[in-house]
C-alpha cells in the first residue's frame, strides 16, 4: 500500500510540474504570498498519541489564476498519552501544489516532502503526503487534510493523522 500511494503521489506532483513553465519574474502583491497557519488533527498513528496540535508557514506563487505551487515547512507535536514516553514532533519540508476553480470558493491542494521525526528513538523521519480540500477566499484558507509519513525503516509503524487547518495569505509588497 506505501509503494501504490507513493508512485501516486509521484504521478500526480511529476506531471504538474513538468506541464507547468514557471516564469519567476512574474512575480508580485498579487500572485505570491506567504501563509501561515494552525492545524490540529487526531493521530490515526502511533496508537500512543490522543491529539495534533501545529503551524505551518509556506510561500505560494500562482503561476495561473487557477494553480498554485510553493514550498512549505512547520511543526506538529504528536501529544502522548503515556507519561513514560515523550511527545513526537513533525519538522516537514514539501512542495505543494493547490487547484483553485474559482477566485474564492473550494480547492483542493497536495503537499510532498520529507518529515523529520524528533524525539522518537526509532526513526528520524520519511516520505510525507499530506492531500487537502477546503475554502478559500482572499486573506483565509480553511480546509481538511490526511497527513501521512511514511517511515523509512521497514520494521516502525508509519505516522498519519486527520484535521483541519486555517491559514492566512499575508500578500508580498511590490509590482
């Protein structure tokens, strides 16, 4: 199932980026800006963790009216329910890549990357995807996401949870 999710992934960001010519100097106040957010999620993995709490800060650039691509990083502290065992924390660094029908309204969007893991004696991390759908408008995103990191050693159960996440779009001064 990792391998079948992976080249997934792979497919989809591979395919959207070669079909897309980027052109930087296009850049300006109203096509690139950064976004910073909050995101809390239920653990579906590890079993020992109750609940997600983290930020996210990213900078987009929309290459059309209707895609966007960026990078983004943050982090997420998986909260234990066992005092013996310390809290994990997520470090992501991802692409991202989002679809907007429309100026404001629904979108959907896809994060790939690395994940580093901290505090976990078992692992430093793996390949993350995180898929989201939500509403956007001019200044504030909201949206669902699955967050999944797939743990580069064969024998350690992968790291996912669910949530929802706000972000605000903070616009670039200039052209």
């Amino acid at each position: 199932m990792k391998y079948i999710i992976i080249s997934l992934l792979l497919i989809i960001t591979t395919n959207n980026a070669i079909s897309q010519d980027i052109d930087f100097s296009k850049v300006s106040s109203k096509n690139t800006w950064f976004k910073v957010g909050l995101n809390a999620g239920v653990p579906l993995q590890p079993s020992n963790s109750n609940f997600v709490l983290g930020v996210d800060a990213s900078l987009q650039f929309l290459e059309t009216k209707a895609s966007g691509i960026g990078i983004k990083s943050g982090f997420s502290n998986y909260f234990s329910t066992d005092n013996s065992l310390n809290d994990i924390g997520e470090i992501p660094i991802a692409i991202m890549y989002r679809f907007y029908p429309k100026s404001t309204g629904f979108f959907t969007g896809l994060d790939i990357g690395y994940s580093f893991i901290l505090n976990s004696a078992n692992t430093q991390g793996g390949f993350m995807g995180r898929p989201h759908a939500g509403y956007h408008g001019k200044n504030w995103n909201v949206f669902a996401y699955y967050n999944l990191i797939l743990i580069q050693e064969s024998n350690q159960e992968d790291i996912s949870n669910i949530g929802i996440s706000i972000t605000r779009n903070i616009r670039l001064k200039g052209k």
